[in-house]
C-alpha cells in the first residue's frame, strides 16, 4: 500500500448554489446552502485515502463544533490524525464557496490553518520518513511549507508542492520539491512572469519539475526535455470544487507507477470528481476509477 502524508489546510467549506454569480452590492436569492468538510489539505488526504493509499495528515484545527465535525470526518474516511493539532483558543478554518454555471469563487479564513508551525512538521519527522509521497499546499503559514520541503528533502522524500493559492516563493525552495502542480496562472506567479507568456516556456524556466494542470485540456508535465501533454477526459461538469486536489492526490497516489501514468490516472480522478456536487463528495474510490478507465 503506498503511504501518503499531506500537510495542510483543513476547512468547513460553506457552499451556496446560485443560478449566476452576483454582481459587487448585488443581492441575488441562492438555490442551496451545504456544509461540507473541506481545506486542501484535508481534501487531497481524504482522495488519497480513497484511492488506496495509506494516509497521514498534518494540520491544525480550532477547539469548536465545526473541528470536531471535521475530525470525525477525517477518521471515518481512515486518515490518521496522530500529527493533526487542536488549538483551544481559535476556530477551525473556513472557506465560502459560491458555486454558479459550472464554477466557483472561494474565499478562505485561515484561523486554526494558520497555526501549522516548522515545529509541528519536526514531531511527524518519522511519519514524514515512512512516506512514499508527501504533498503540501499553501494554506498553511509559509514557513511551515518551508520547513515540509526541506524535511522531506532531507528524507529523500518526493515532496509534491501544491501552490495554490499562489504567492511567489524563494527560487531555493522551488528546487527542494520533486514536483510543483500549478495551473498556468498559479505557475506565472510562483516565478513572478508574465500570465501571457506560453505555458510551455514558463514550464522549462521552472526550477523543478513541473505538473501543470489545465482543466478539461487534461494536463502537461515535464521532468526534463520537452513538455508532454494529457488529454483530459470528457465528462458532465456540476461543480469543479476540489478537482485540483484530487489531481494532486492521485498524482501521489500513483508516482510510483511512473510519471505519465501517475498523470493519466490524475486526470480521469479529477474528471470524476467534478461530475458530483462538493470537494470531497465527488472524490472517487479505487475501484470506481479503475472500472472507469477501463472503458474511457
């Protein structure tokens, strides 16, 4: 079974369906409000899980309903919570979501997420070394993401660097990661380019390899010469809330079977995920996306 240690955020995410998105001072009536457990981190753990792999997160959450909820959550689906921090003097991370035609805008509150501390990510130094794979996002204190790409270095870990939502980063710690998985414009800003400028150029200037992720075009990657492209797969869109990280998920999940195939298997996880309504509700199991790609 391959082992899968993610480090990052975890969210109650508060979705509303709407019939569009309204404009700036605009009051509309929504169709549907959801609570549903979410946060990167906790999303890519819990598409790790299903996918097979044996799973450990690093994280935060506050001391209140909503990180009892999410804890519970995290359990049910078998993630371990050895190195996951209940903080008694803040809440738990959120992330309202407004979904609408087929997309989404999102906007976080940090609270417990912010709280991951270089320290914590030292005490799950020996779950850190068992890994096969270690991914980690951004929306966690920056130099908790540090402190995960240089352990995992140290360990002669593939550490998968999510850069969403993305700042740019120091060149240094660019290098420490074996894979970065960025869309173009999370790419562009991670090297402080130009949004316009090809995405393939931007791939080859990178300082590590690079996934890059372009929704229904599938995904390019290059891990030295040219950049090679994955067809997406063609499915019925009903929300694209967590199709990025179950990309991530399966991308670590099947690393070990080579690059183009991990890339392949990321893909059609990703488009299965965004046929079902919330992050983590439309998040496949093992079986279903094999039984899947069997007949794609």
């Amino acid at each position: 079974m391959t082992r899968v240690v993610v480090v990052g955020s975890i969210n109650m995410d508060l979705v509303t369906l709407a019939p569009r998105f309204a404009a700036p001072g605009e009051t509309i009536l929504g169709e549907r409000f959801l609570t549903v457990h979410g946060g990167k981190g906790a999303n890519q753990a819990v598409a790790a899980a299903r996918l097979g792999a044996e799973v450990a997160l690093v994280g935060a959450l506050g001391d209140d309903a909503f990180g009892t909820q999410l804890h519970e959550g995290l359990a049910r689906e078998g993630v371990s919570l050895e190195h996951v921090a209940r903080i008694a003097d803040c809440g738990s991370g959120t992330a309202s979501i407004t979904v609408a035609e087929g997309e989404n805008h999102i906007i976080v509150v940090p609270a417990a997420n912010a709280r991951v501390t270089p320290a914590q990510i030292e005490r799950a130094q020996s779950t850190l070394a068992s890994a096969d794979a270690v991914l980690v996002q951004m929306e966690i204190p920056l130099d908790a993401i540090e402190a995960t790409l240089r352990l995992g270095h140290r360990l002669g870990k593939p550490v998968i660097l999510n850069p969403a939502p993305a700042q740019p980063l120091p060149i240094e710690w660019l290098k420490l990661a074996r894979y970065l998985t960025p869309n173009q414009h999370e790419l562009a800003i991670l090297l402080g380019a130009d949004a316009d400028e090809d995405f393939r150029s931007l791939m080859q200037r990178a300082p590590a390899p690079v996934v890059l992720t372009r929704g229904g075009d599938g995904a390019w990657y290059r891990d030295g010469g040219e950049p090679a492209h994955q067809p997406g797969f063609k499915v019925d869109v009903v929300d694209t809330t967590g199709a990025g990280d179950t990309f991530n998920a399966a991308l670590a999940v099947f690393l070990q079977q080579g690059l183009p195939v991990a890339v392949r298997k990321a893909c059609a996880a990703a488009a299965l995920s965004v046929t079902r309504l919330g992050a983590q509700g439309g998040m496949p199991r093992l079986a279903e996306l094999e039984a899947w790609l069997a007949h794609a």
